[in-house]
C-alpha cells in the first residue's frame, strides 16, 4: 500500500468509526468540511439525472412546447449556486427530498401541459412550457418607480418557476446580474438563468412571507397571527407563498390539489420516500399578501 493510499484508508476508517458518513464515497468530502456542513448529501447525490428524467419524462415531446431547453446539467448548475445557502442540502435526507419534491412539484404543476388522462399520469408533464404561449396581458403595474417597465416589454410568465409582473423581474434581474426589466425573453432564452431565477425565487423571503425553503426546512416559526389563521409549517404553506387567495383559504381548489399530488409522486416514486410531513393543503389557511421578494 502507498503512503496516499494508506492515508485515505486511514482518514475513512476515521470517518466511518465516527459514524458521520453513511456513503463511504463521500467521506473524504464529508471528513473534510465535516463541522461546517456535516455529512448531508448534495443535491446531485440525492438527485440524478435518471431520476429528473423520470420526473419529467414528456417534457422533450411533440406535444411539449420547450423542447430541448430543460436539462438536468442546468438544473444542478442553478443548484450549485445556491448550495452555500442551503438549497437541499440542509436537515438530513428526509428534509432535503422533501425540499427537493416541494420544489419540483411547484415547477412542474406551473409548467405542465398534462390532463387529467394523459400518458403516464397528469403529473408526469412537467416542463412542457417555459413561457406562457397567449398572455393576455403584460403584467405591467405602472407607477413603480424602482422598477418600472421597459416600453414593449411584456412581463408574462416565463422561466422554471414563472415569473409575473415588472415588480418581480426587476428584483429577480438584480439578484441575478441580468436585465430583466428591458430583456424579460432573457428566462425563456437562457436555461441557466431560468432556473437560477426559480431557485432563487425558492431561498427569498419578503416582508409579508417566508421563502419555501425556509418552510420546507422547518426553520419558519409561525407567529401568532400565523398561528390564528392556521398557517403551519408543511407543503400547504409553500402553496400560500406561490399562490395566495387565487388557490387558498376557499376549501377545495384543483391546482391547490395538483401542486400536493405532483408533491406525493415525486416524493413516492422519485425519492422513495412515504412521509410526506403535515399541513399539506392550504384550503383553511388566512392567504398572506402576494409580495414577491424584499429588495
Ligand atoms: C446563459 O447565461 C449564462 C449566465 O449569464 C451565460 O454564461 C451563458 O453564456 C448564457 N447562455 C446562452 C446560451 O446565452
Ligand atoms: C396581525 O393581524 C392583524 C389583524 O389581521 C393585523 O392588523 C396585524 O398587523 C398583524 N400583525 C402582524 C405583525 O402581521
Ligand atoms: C448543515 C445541516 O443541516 N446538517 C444536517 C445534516 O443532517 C443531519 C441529520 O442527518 C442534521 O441533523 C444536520 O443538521
């Protein structure tokens, strides 16, 4: 055995008597940032490209209407630069596959074109757009002096997690160094910047809201206002921050119901996972105020 060797047996028998690692391929990685980060996965351990292409197996189809745009390598770029923030990567394995479906489930309920007879199941059409095809207007909420829209410009859904309105692209283009005041096409052009923006959309809070990561980790506390209008941490509260009154706080409400069973499937079937935590809908819920982001 060569000294290397020998010293990378050493550091794994060090790790695996520790306890810290349940994959042996990750200990010398784990090892080393062990008390930053502990030993979680990273997104692309728990989540592989056979995996996304199960979730979203239709989405290159005749009928789809983005062919060739979504990729998993784009997906994990976005991911990876979300990491040090916490993007599925924080509370153990459970908590991550649950941040990861939750995620999904919102991307691929806003962008599907599945039916509720389709090949495979509504929930298997995900990723078909990655632009709202007849907008029937341009989102432009005149009067904002921070962002105000650019002549021309359309500020219709568009992206992984479809941005609408000037007041959210112009925040989201700052956060991600583009312009997306004057080139909102820039999110149904750009992949990458795509899913950046959902991501980032995903790790943002604002003054009226928690970021759906924050919900999905258990780290957002309810306060007592929460608490009297039965806002609990759990899938359904993610569906409030997306969706508001439009889908909450009415009873029933069938895109509230798809968002849940794209959630359930992709947790069950991707991830193997049965227990999908409480407070999945949001049908009793106050609705909180649609800000988008705090900048
Ligand atoms: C997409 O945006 C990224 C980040 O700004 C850039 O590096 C890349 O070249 C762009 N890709 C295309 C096809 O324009
Ligand atoms: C709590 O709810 C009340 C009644 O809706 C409202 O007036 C008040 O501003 C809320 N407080 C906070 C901190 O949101
Ligand atoms: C940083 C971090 O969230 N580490 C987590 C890794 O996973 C364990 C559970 O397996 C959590 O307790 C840690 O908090």
């Amino acid at each position: 055995m060569g000294r290397a060797s020998e010293m990378a047996a050493a550091v794994l028998l060090v790790a695996m008597v520790l306890g810290a690692c349940s994959q042996v391929s990750n200990a010398l990685v784990c090892t080393k940032e062990f008390k930053e980060k502990g030993c979680n996965k990273t997104v692309s351990e728990l989540f592989n490209a056979e995996m996304f292409e199960a979730m979203f197996k239709h989405r290159n189809d005749k009928a789809a209407h983005a062919q060739g745009f979504w990729s998993y390598d784009g997906f994990i770029a976005a991911a990876k630069m979300f990491e040090k923030d916490g993007f599925g990567m924080v509370g153990g394995e459970d908590v991550q596959k649950r941040e990861l479906s939750a995620f999904f489930a919102h991307v691929a309920h806003e962008t599907s074109c599945g039916w509720s007879g389709a090949k495979d199941g509504p929930t298997a059409w995900g990723l078909c757009y990655n632009q709202e095809l007849a907008p029937e207007k341009d989102y432009c909420k005149t009067g904002d002096l921070m962002y105000p829209c650019a002549p021309g410009a359309g500020y219709y859904g568009r992206g992984a997690f479809p941005l609408y309105w000037n007041y959210n692209y112009g925040p989201t283009g700052v956060a991600l160094k583009q312009d997306l005041l004057h080139h909102p096409e820039i999110l149904s052009q750009n992949e990458t910047i795509a899913w950046q923006a959902a991501v980032w959309y995903w790790m943002t809070p604002a003054k009226t809201r928690p970021s759906p990561h924050e919900i999905m980790i258990g780290k957002w506390v309810p306060t007592k206002n929460d608490t009297l209008a039965y806002r609990k941490p759990g899938f359904g509260m993610t569906i409030n921050v997306k969706a508001s009154d439009v889908e909450c706080g009415h009873g029933e409400d069938p895109r509230m119901q798809s968002r849940i069973s794209h959630y359930l499937t992709f947790l069950r079937d991707t991830f193997q996972l049965d227990d999908p935590g409480s407070n999945l809908d949001c049908g009793l819920q106050g609705v909180i105020p649609l800000a988008y982001a705090s900048m």
